[in-house]
C-alpha cells in the first residue's frame, strides 16, 4: 500500500541573520538600506528620479534617531518617539521605492474616554493611504475608522496578549499548513475562538478569499483543502506568501497566520496597522495624555498589552519595511 509522506518545515525562505541582537541588527539593516549610494540604487531600479535618494536618506537617518531617542523613555513619550521613527522611515523609503511619500499624515485622530476605542480615519491624501496601497493595492481603507482595538486585534505578534483586554474576538488566528508529497495540501485552523458548526457554515464568509480554491474538509475540525495540489516544496511557500502570513521570527514548524473577516474591523496589513496604531498612541500621549498616565497603565493588562505593541512596533516594523523593499522575507537571531 502507498503511504503518504508529508513535507516538513516551515516553507519560510529569506534572508536569515544571526547577529545575537535582533533588535539592534534589524536597525543596522535599516542604515545600510538607508545611504544615499542604497536608496540610488532602488530609485534607480524602480524608475524613480535618482536625486530623491538625498532626501530619502535624511527621513531614515531621522527615523534612526527618533528610535535612539525613544529608548529608555515611558509610554508617555515612546509612542511619539516611535510614531514619528516609523513615518520617516516609511517616507523615506516610499520617496525611494515609489517616488513620492505625502505630505500629510494621511490619518485623522479621533479621541475617546476609553483607550482601545481612540481611533483614526483614513483621510483621501497623505502618507498613510499611499503606503497601504503600496502593501495591498486591494484594499481602498479611504474614510474607514480604525479603532485602536481593531488595529491590535489584527497583528498576529499580539494574538495571545488580545484576550487580556476583554474586548472581543481577535481578528487574526493561526494556521498549521499539513501538505503531503504528491498530494493534498490542507489548512488547518488552530485554537479557533468559534465552534465547529460555525466555521463550518460560516468559513467561505470569514475566509472569503480562500472561497473559490479550497473546499471543507468533512473530516478533520477547523480544516480547508485546497482544491489544486501543490507541485512541490516551492509552490506551497509561494501559496502561503500570497493568502497568510507568515511567522517573523524562524521557526521549524509550518504555522502561518490569517486575517478574519467579521464584525466590521477592516482588514489592514501589519504594516499600515502598526502605523496606524502609533498614530492613535502618539496623539494620545499628546492631547489626553491622562489615559495613559500611571497608575492607569502602571501592572494593568491594558497596560501590559500597550507595552507590548510599542515593543513589536519598534522590533518588526523595520523588519517588515526590509521586506517589503527586498522583495523577500527577513530573520533577525
């Protein structure tokens, strides 16, 4: 009898680092994309007026610094340090790579008594519109809210700190990949916070991109087939890049990760949602800095989950704008 045996790994490629300091490299990596001879090459390569590489350089030098700056400092004044560090880091990249950066924010502040409910809409103009679109040209986010709630309920490095702020369900979950030589490829849904009957009747909805090429698999809970088997190793890492999201630290095994569509939360990129969320964070600090003020975040779990975004923030923010630019996945050791 013909037994079936499965691909193993995590079908990650990229560029891997080890340095012993993945922080810090990742912001080295940044300086060396960021030189004036560098961002030449990328506006050259893009078909970009080379002479924008000058003033491409000067924001990532700022952004550099205002990360520098930000260390050492409470949430009263970090997520303004950050903010700013990662705008100018996006605006000089995008002067690079598409040619233009925005003038403006491109986002409006919109306060609020309670933290998770301070949000920011999209405006028609500036910054933040022209960089979604340069990471999903899909996806219009124009006049849309994006509460702080939902902007951390979509960031999969967040995913086990989001229950701590009782406030619904999470809008990203894990995906184990299951493929086998000559064979299927499945997707299966780990730690879903629905039942089976409703992933079931519900799957083609909350998972509306997958609706025309997988199927359910009657057989395993949580578990979608995909209706073309892959030809190999390549081709099913090529299929995760292009619908999931992958892990931003190496790992051995084949967890990817995937946007849910339901209760209204846009569904926005880690990369625009990290901006996003430091825009909310850096007007908080500066116009209703109380909410922020300790004791209210001091040994809370809001608190606790704020800490951690300024922390994936200032780590994978640098580190998702190398791969966008490369064209390929980093990992930093």
């Amino acid at each position: 009898m013909f037994r079936q045996i499965p691909y193993v790994g995590s079908f990650q490629r990229g560029f891997h680092i080890r340095k012993g300091d993945p922080l810090g490299t990742c912001w080295r990596y940044i300086a060396r994309i960021g030189t004036i001879d560098s961002l030449t090459r990328i506006a050259a390569q893009r078909g970009h007026d080379a002479s924008l590489a000058k003033k491409a350089s000067l924001r990532i030098r700022q952004a550099i610094e205002l990360r520098t700056a930000s260390t050492g400092t409470s949430e009263l004044t970090r997520p303004l340090l950050l903010y700013y560090s990662a705008l100018n880091l996006t605006r000089g990249i995008m002067l690079a790579y598409m040619g233009e950066a925005g003038r403006s924010h491109g986002l409006q502040f919109f306060g609020d008594r309670d933290l998770l409910r301070c949000s920011a809409t999209v405006s028609t103009k500036g910054t933040f519109g022209l960089f979604a679109r340069s990471v999903d040209s899909t996806l219009d986010l124009t006049g849309k809210a994006l509460s702080l709630r939902d902007l951390i309920s979509l960031l999969p490095e967040l995913r086990h700190d989001f229950p701590l702020l009782k406030s619904g369900r999470p809008s990203v979950v894990a995906v184990k990949i299951v493929a086998w030589i000559q064979g299927d490829m499945f997707l299966r849904f780990l730690s879903p916070d629905y039942l089976r009957e409703e992933f079931d009747a519900r799957w083609s909805e909350m998972f509306f991109w997958f609706k025309d090429i997988c199927e359910l698999d009657p057989n395993t809970p949580f578990t979608l087939r995909v209706k073309e088997k892959p030809l190999n190793e390549t081709a099913i890492g090529d299929f995760c890049r292009k619908y999931l999201f992958g892990e931003l630290e190496w790992r051995p095994d084949a967890v990817w990760y995937d946007h849910i569509a339901r209760d209204n939360v846009p569904l926005v990129k880690r990369l625009p949602a990290y901006l996003a969320a430091l825009f909310i964070l850096s007007n908080v600090v500066r116009y209703e800095p109380e909410l922020v003020e300790p004791p209210s975040l001091d040994s809370t779990d809001l608190g606790y989950v704020i800490t951690e975004l300024l922390n994936s923030a200032e780590r994978y923010f640098p580190q998702l704008v190398l791969e966008l630019v490369m064209g390929q996945p980093w990992f930093f050791e």
